[in-house]
C-alpha cells in the first residue's frame, strides 16, 4: 500500500491510499481521484517534501534559553543555588 498525497486543480491537498503506484494510474485513468473537498476529477499528485532543509518558511525561531529562574523557580534552574539573590556575584567569576 502507497499512501499519496493528492491534489485537485483548486489546490487541495488530500492523501489516499493505493495499492501501488499501477493502481494510483488506474483510479486516474478512470476518473476515480476525486476531491473531497470540491469534487474536481482533475487530481494528480501533490509534488511532497517531507523533509526539506534550509527553506525556513515554517521554522519557529528557538526561543532564547533561560539559563536563569526570575520568577524564583529555582529547583529547575541549573543554576540553583549559584545566583540566589546576588547575580552579580555569579558573574564575576566563581573563583575569588
Ligand atoms: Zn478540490
């Protein structure tokens, strides 16, 4: 079984499932690829990119990480314990 991704000429996307890819040119020969959403037998399949790398069209920018605990959560901080109160000193250096 082949599942494709399918497309109508209104640019809807659809999956369905083959049994092969003979099976797929089958159901198109004999206009049974049809629509879901609109009902066009003009359905051909959608070009897919699964896993596409560097298009950043959809890529979320990574949060800053948040090294420190401000709202004084510090069990889950790394830090626990090394910036309680007095920040500053962290900073300076952790020798003397
Ligand atoms: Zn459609």
């Amino acid at each position: 079984m082949i599942l494709y991704t399918l497309r109508c000429s209104h640019d809807h996307h659809f999956e369905q499932w083959f049994d092969n890819s003979a099976d797929y040119d089958a159901k198109k020969d004999a206009g049974a690829l049809v629509c879901p959403e609109c009902g066009d037998t003009d359905v051909g399949k959608a070009i897919m990119a699964p896993n596409v790398k560097g298009s950043g069209q959809d890529k979320a920018p990574a949060p800053a990480p948040m090294p420190s605990c401000a709202s004084g959560a510090c069990g889950m901080c790394p830090m626990a314990g090394q910036h309680r109160g007095r920040p500053g000193r962290a900073q300076r250096g952790l020798g003397r």
